[in-house]
C-alpha cells in the first residue's frame, strides 16, 4: 500500500492503479486500498468506475466517512450535485470534524446558488483546518459575489499568505482591484498569477481586460491571443479579441470573431450581445436585433442587452419599446450609467428636457468620469437656454476625456449662440484636431469665419464644405426603412445656406433632409396621426371653415416679441377681418414684456402660449382649436419645432417669413411668395405650391409702427444728426446696416471699387457682431481702401436704428443674401437702396421690395450694372435727389408699405388654399367612402395636385 500511495502522491495514477488492483485481487476487502482505488479512478475520470470502488468501500465499512466524501465528489464531476450534496452531509455527520467534506459541501453549494449556505460551510472548514487556500479563495469569491469586496480580499490576501505560489486568490485579487478602478495594481496582480501559473488561461484573458480598460488594445489582444493559444476552445477570450477589434473600428473581424465565440458556446450570452454592437454599427439593424434578443433569450436578465436592443429601437424609430428597453435594463440594475443616459438622449429627443436632465444626472452620480453623459447634459441645458451650465458641462466632459472631439465641437456652439465667436472658433479648430473627419465641426467652423467675415481660408473652405453636403444628401433618403439613415442631418442648417454659394438643388436636398428629421421626430413621439373632418366651405365660397362660418387660422412663430418678425408684423394679426376669420396665434417663446409682444397680445383674437408645451401637446391643442390654416413663422430658424407641422394639426399648413426658402417638406403644402423672389421657371426647386402675392410677398408694419418717419421735422422727436454717430457731412455716404456675415467678397469687392471710383465716400456698416471690424478693415486694405473710408457704429434699438438711416446717402445691398427686414428698414428711412437679382430667393427679396416701393430701376440686371449705378447715384446729386422724393411719396401710397392691403391679398390666399384642400377632401371622400380622411393621405394628394402656383390679385 505505501509504494500505491507513494505513486498517487507523484501523479503516476496508471501505475498507483496496478499496484491497487493486485491488492484487490488478493483482499477485495481492504477498504483502505478501496479508498485509494476510487481516488485514483477519480483522477483518471472513470467516474463510474470510482463510484464504484466507493461503494465497495462503504459496504466493508458504512461508518467511512470519507468515502461518501469521494462518492460526492464523483457525482459532483457527473453533475448531480443535488445527490453529491448528500453523501458530503453524510460524511460530515460520520466525522463532524472532517473539514475536506465541509470545503467540497461548500463548492457544491456555490453550483446549487445556495451562497450563503456555501460561506458558512466554509467559515466551518476554516475554522476546523484554518490552512486550507482553496476555502480561503473560494469564500473569497462568494464574498464579492455578495458586494463584500472589503471581506472577499481578506480571504484572497490571506490565502496569498498561507501560499504566496497560489496563483488563483492572485487572479481573483486582481479582479476586484480592476474593478475598483486600480487598473496598475491589477495588471501587476494577473502578471503574478501567470509568473506563477504560466498556463493559467483565463488570467492571461483577465489581463487582457485590464489593459483593453487602459487603452493598451494591442497589448490586450496579445493576451487574448496568448489564453487562446493555451485553450483554443476559450470562447470569453475569442470574444473579449473581438471587442478589441471592435474598438479599432475594424467591424468585418469583429464580427467575424464574435461568430467564432458563438461556434464555440452557442450559449453565450455576451458574445450574441456584442456581434449585434457590431452589426448595428455597420447598419444592420435587423440582425442585430436578432443578436439582441437571443442574448435575452439565454440571459433574460441581462441589461447590457436590453439597452442596446433599446438603441437599436431608437435607431428605427420605435421610441416606445426603446424607452421599455432603457427601463427594463434600469430596473435589473438600477446603477446602469449608460441605461440612464440613452433614456436621457430619448427624453431629450421628445422634447422632454427636464426629465433628460434628470437621467443625464443619474448617470453622472453613478459614474462621475462618464463624460458622454456630461456632453449630452450640457446639449439639453443648451436647448432650454441655460448656455452657462451646458458650457459647465462641456467643460466637465472635455476635463474627463481630453481629447473628446464631440464635446469640443458642442462647447463652441454653445460659446457661439453666446455671442463669444473667438472662443468657438477655438474651440471647432481643437475638435478637428482631434477628429480631423468632422463634417459638422467643419460646418461651424465654416459658419464661425463666416460670421465675422474672416476670409482666409474660405474658398478651400467652401469648395470642401459643398462637397461634404453634396455628399451627404447623396446618402440613402429618410423614408428608407433604416432611420439610423434619417437621423443623419447635413452638417449645413438650411439658414445658413441662405448666405453659402450654394446653387438651389444644394438647398432644396439640405431642407428636404431636416424636414425628415422632423417626420423622424415626430414617430419618435409616437403618436397617432390627427384626423380632418369635412367643413363647410369657407370665405367667399360660401360659409366658413367651422360652424362659426370663419376660416381659423393659426400663426406658429418662436418670435413674437422683440424680434425682426414682430417688428414686421405686428398689426397684421389684428387686421384680419373678424368677420371672415379667426385669428390664433401660437407662441413658441415665453412673453419678453416687449411692447411688439404686448401689442400682439392686445389686438389678435386669441393669443396662446405654448412654449412650455411638448410638439405633441401643441399639436393636440392646435387640433382641438379646429385650426384650418396653420402658418409656419419660424421655417429653420432658431426656435422652430417643426415636429409640431410634421404631426399635421391642420389640414392646411403654409410657410411664410421666417426662413427664405423651401421647407422641403411634404406636411407644408404650400410657400407665400412673388413672382420676383421666385420666378415660375425656378419653382421646380421648392416643394411647396407657391401661393403668389401680388406685390411683395414681404410684409411691414413701418406705417403704424414708425410713422415718426413720416412726421421728421413736424414736431416729432428732433433729427439726428450725422455729427452724433462720427460721420461727416461732407462725404458721400454708402451704407449698409445688415448683420455683416451677409457680406461676400465678391460683393465686397464691388464696393471698394465702388469707393475708389468716388471721390470723398464712404461706406458706413455696423460692428454686427464687432469681431468682424478688424477682418473687413483688412479686406479693405487688401483692396486699396483706406481705415478712413470705412466707417463702422454700433447696433441701435429700432426706432434709431431707421431714424438714422435718413443719414445715408444710399444704401448698397448685399447680394448674395439681400436686406430684407433691414432692407424695409432703410427705405422707410427715405434712404435709397440699390440691389441686384441673383439666383436664391434670398438674394431675390431686395427686388421684391423695390419694384413693390415703386422703385423698379434700382434692381440691377447684373453685378456690373449694380457697379455702374452705385458709382452714378453717387456722382449725379439730382437723380438720386429725384428717387429720394418719388420714396418718400412711396411711403405713403406704395404696396410695400400698406399693410393693410397685404392683408387683405393674403386673406384671400388663404381662402384659397382652404378651398383647395376642401376639393381634395370631396375627391377622397367620393372615391373612398370616407366621412373623414387621415392627414398623410390628404397631404400626399396635395403635393401632387398643388404645384401649380395660386396668383393673388
């Protein structure tokens, strides 16, 4: 018996199994070489055949207490632990003091989920053998299991002590310094535990997690690749080599190992989890959605999961089982960072600002160093106006992560919308060096220059600026089933392509897509489409467009208050005849007290505040009002939320004012403009159908509002004098008071030839934003033209802002992008101001205003034609004295300034357009049977039948 211990002892198990079965033959009694016997088959795995010797044993001896022990253990290996768990209980009851049966009760237990049954067996154990490093470690892993991180090193340190060449407690040691964030403590402890156990497959996989944390991918990968070539079948550490590859951004083998981790443990879990991250990344929605749900399938309590099915729901539109998604993958781990801040950026998305902020902030309470958090914390704060915490916020994120691009590129939209254009330019320029492929920043930064006329670099900028929109709205369109497609804006804001060289496909495909945001938006609010009951013919048709026989009409604008609009249509929600119409106005923004908010107010039938209200909400109480004709104020322009039009509250939506352009949408059927600001050859450009009033399309309000014009001289306030603002009387006096990233050079090119060719001028401009003095001056320079010829003043309030504009000799329009509002401003003045056709609408208003003033030949034909005639307006005294007298008779009779009458032409568009949809409405009823039409379906028709343009006389 001792030469078959002395083998066991040496792991020679085939040769310790012929000494025993010679002493079997001779005494199959001996239950001391039965024992010994069912320990060797045990280690050669003949479990059966183990079984079997103990049970020999026990029936020589039924008191063998460590038979059962062994026969545990056998069933355990076979997977009955149930059965093992019984024959270790009876060891321990044969021998109270048999701590080997106490340890492998415990491991047993730990199989059976049983943890704290498992920690008190092996506090038993160690308290009979207190030496035993297995019990150490394995209580040790119990314990953190358990959140006792505290306990659970003690019992790994302790196992260290007892036998520092343990390689296991210095793994899971290490584990627990990873996840306490000492990453160097825990790479130190892997590295020891493979010192000691260089086969130790799964703490090379271990260490290759604390280095992948620390950013050290190739080295991670090195480990991944070194516990694979130990255990080729390592499914963890083919997976954990994916997500190294996933992080490089190399998609294809990502995928292509994480597939090979499924080969080897089709139930892994983990690894379903992350092939989806994979697919979604490359935009295969579908199959990752099918990742996603099969790793709930396998692990239905499994959060990472539930929150990237959640992101794939967000990516296609379906926001209520997105939201369920975030929620349930909350609720299993309620201090999940990410979870918290994905159903944040949803919030964010419906509009729902605080409850955003709520989640950003109980992601950044769980994990203070999660820096996407703090971005989209400050892009919320951002939204409600708070520019001082979202640039708190960006600063936060960028202290965390130094070089995260995203959030430099935020804190300099946030330090532009501030007025603070030096510090966003700085801010755009570091994004793109940390992320030199960034469209957007690109665009702003682009927008920034613009801003403050810094030219520098503008043609190259401009060149790639096109080519990265004409790239972008190349991309598959919005109303493809993939709306990770649709979310995807152009870099450019239809606004600012207003003033870009752009032709007017580039703008029309620029809206076309913000507008399927908008329709994307919209289904992320997840609401059912609004229904138009038939009505009465409105108006003039007979009737109205309600029992009350009036056409209701809605007037939806974020500025109604001291802004430009106000200023221009004050007094026009009050003209409406009340007898005809019904007149709400709905306002975007909270009341400013303004005088322009107070007369709007005062004179327009009914007056709503719906700036608390999410789009959803507004569009049901627009609904609920019975709003006939719906009017956009805004278009794309700061403050809109056109979520509200695309939710169609209206059966008749129109854009007007606000923005310049198309909408390129299909829930604005139709666009207010003229012949003159869109030429029927160019109406192949806009969506809408045009409705064409019969003058300007372009409304003010100067006659109430500014009558002191009329009345300088006659005892109104005393006049202004050239003196008060620094400008000679001897010059002649060019002006132009718009906001200056209106000025291009080519335009500016004209003037300063302009002003070299006459003697004693000047060109006067406004410091509209200030930073952009010091460039025009050097553009200037570079151009001949003198400090002394240029002659810059601050921004006034509105009414000194037009009284001085009577100061100027001649105002010269900016062409690319015309004067519009500032363009009624000069000539209510009395000031003439000489403009030229270009291409856009935008750069078509100034012609507009003038032929609608009576001043038809101050429209130039061409830029060289605008040239010649600055330089004869400013040479010939009579003719300009001339047309400055035919103006101020203009003030008095001309269409441009009869609000009135432009109130009245637009009533009967609106008539119109409402008798319009009312013949689609009979043709859908006769042809479907229906009492009542569902919106899309009404607008779908209206696109087609409405591009013809409705001419108002």
């Amino acid at each position: 018996m001792q030469a078959a211990h002395q083998q066991y002892e040496l792991g020679n198990y085939t040769d310790a199994q012929a000494t025993c079965e010679a002493i079997y033959a001779e005494d199959a009694h001996r239950t001391d070489n039965l024992l010994l016997l069912g320990a060797v088959h045990f280690q050669l795995r003949n479990f059966s055949e183990c079984i079997f010797y103990n049970q020999q044993c026990i029936r020589v001896d039924p008191g063998f207490a460590e038979a059962y022990s062994n026969l545990g253990n056998a069933l355990k290996e076979l997977g009955d632990i149930n059965g093992a768990v019984q024959f270790y209980v009876k060891a321990i009851k044969l021998k109270p003091r048999f701590c080997d049966a106490y340890n492998n009760l415990a491991s047993a237990q730990m199989q059976l989920g049983q943890a704290q049954e498992a920690i008190e067996t092996y506090q038993m154990a160690l308290l009979l053998q207190p030496t035993l490093v297995d019990a150490h470690s394995n209580l040790g892993n119990l314990y953190k299991a358990k959140g006792m991180m505290e306990e659970a090193k003690a019992c790994y340190l302790e196992a260290i002590r007892i036998r520092p060449d343990f390689a296991i407690p210095w793994s899971n040691l290490a584990g627990i310094m990873k996840e306490e964030g000492q990453l160097a403590t825990a790479v130190a402890y892997y590295k020891e535990a493979i010192r000691l156990a260089p086969e130790f497959a799964d703490a090379h996989s271990n260490l290759g997690n604390v280095l992948k944390e620390q950013g050290r991918l190739d080295d991670a990968m090195a480990c991944y690749r070194a516990a694979i070539a130990l255990r080729p079948d390592f499914a963890i550490a083919h997976g954990n080599l994916a997500s190294c590859y996933f992080d490089m951004g190399e998609l294809a083998q990502a995928t292509a190992a994480f597939k090979h981790a499924i080969q080897l443990e089709p139930n892994f879990p983990d690894a379903y989890n992350n092939l989806g991250n994979a697919l979604r990344e490359q935009g295969e929605l579908e199959p990752a959605v099918a990742c996603y749900r099969t790793a709930l399938q396998l692990k239905p309590d499994h959060p990472h999961a539930y929150n990237n099915l959640g992101n794939a729901m967000k990516d296609k539109g379906l926001v209520r089982e997105a939201i369920h998604c975030y929620v349930t993958a909350i609720r299993l781990m309620p201090r999940f960072a990410a979870a918290h801040s994905n159903l944040g950026s949803v919030l964010k998305e419906q509009g729902k600002l605080e409850q955003a902020l709520a989640h950003y902030g109980e992601a950044i309470d769980i994990d203070p160093l999660f820096a996407d958090a703090y971005s989209n914390m400050g892009n919320a704060y951002k939204d409600l106006g708070r520019l001082s915490d979202a640039v708190r916020c960006y600063c936060a994120a960028i202290k965390i992560r130094p070089g995260f691009a995203d959030a430099y590129s935020n804190l300099a939209s946030a330090y532009k919308d501030g007025g603070h254009v030096a510090e966003a330019i700085g801010c755009y320029r570091k994004a793109l060096a940390l992320k030199p492929d960034f469209p957007d920043a690109f665009a702003n930064l682009v927008h920034s220059l613009n801003f403050i006329c810094d030219w520098s670099t503008r043609d190259a900028d401009f060149a790639q600026l096109t080519a990265i929109i004409r790239r972008q709205v190349a991309a598959p369109a919005a109303d493809a089933a993939d709306t990770a497609v649709a979310a995807a804006l152009p870099s450019v804001q239809p606004f600012h392509a207003l003033v870009y060289p752009l032709g007017l496909a580039d703008m029309l495909e620029i809206s076309r897509r913000y507008a399927q945001r908008a329709r994307l938006n919209v289904r992320l609010l997840d609401l059912p489409p609004f229904r138009h009951r038939a009505r009465a013919a409105a108006g003039a048709a007979g009737g109205g467009g309600n029992g009350g026989g009036r056409l209701r009409v809605g007037y939806v604008s974020s500025d109604l208050g001291n802004h430009p609009l106000s200023h221009l249509m004050q007094s026009v929600f009050g003209m409406h005849d009340k007898s005809r119409f019904q007149v709400t106005c709905y306002a975007l923004s909270a009341n400013d007290n303004s005088v322009w908010r107070q007369k709007i107010e005062a004179e327009v039938e009914q007056m709503r505040d719906i700036s608390a209200l999410q789009p959803g909400d507004a569009a049901r109480l627009i609904h609920a009002d019975g709003i006939d004709v719906l009017i956009n104020l805004n278009g794309y322009t700061k403050g809109a939320r056109n979520e509200i039009f695309a939710l169609q509250p209206a059966p008749v939506q129109v854009a007007y004012m606000g923005f310049c352009g198309t909408m390129g949408a299909d829930f604005i059927q139709y666009m207010v403009a003229d012949r003159e600001v869109i030429p029927p050859e160019a109406r192949t450009h806009y969506t809408e159908a045009l409705l064409y009033m019969p003058h300007s399309y372009f409304v003010n309000d100067h006659r109430q509002s500014a009558r002191f014009a009329l009345e300088a001289g006659a005892g109104g306030a005393p006049a202004l004098t050239r003196a008060q603002y620094g400008v000679p009387d001897d010059k002649f006096v060019f002006c132009n008071f718009n906001q200056i990233y209106k000025i291009d050079p080519d335009t500016f090119d004209i003037w300063m030839r302009v002003l070299r060719r006459v003697p004693n001028s000047i060109l006067w401009l406004l410091r509209f934003p200030p930073a952009g003095e010091a460039n025009i001056r050097a553009e200037a320079h570079k151009r001949g033209v003198t400090d002394a010829q240029l002659h810059f003043t601050n921004v006034a309030p509105k009414e000194e802002h037009i009284r001085r504009g009577a100061l100027a000799d001649l105002c010269l329009d900016t062409l690319s992008c015309n004067a519009h509002t500032t363009g009624c401003d000069i000539l209510w003045s009395g000031t003439p101001m000489l403009t030229a056709r270009g291409i856009k609408m935008a750069s078509r208003v100034g012609a507009s205003l003038l032929k609608a003033a009576g001043l038809p030949e101050l429209v130039a034909g061409s830029v060289e034609e605008y040239e010649e005639a600055a330089v004869a307006l400013a040479t010939e005294p009579e003719r300009l004295f001339a047309l400055r007298q035919r103006l101020a008779a203009a003030r008095r009779g001309a269409p441009l300034f009869d609000t009135q009458r432009w109130v009245r032409s637009f009533e009967a568009g609106l008539e119109r357009v409402y008798a319009a949809h009312q013949q689609q409405q009979q043709r859908l009823r006769g042809g479907y049977g229906g009492s009542g039409i569902g919106i899309s379906r009404a607008s779908a028709l209206a696109a087609a039948v409405a591009r013809r343009a409705l001419q108002l006389q």
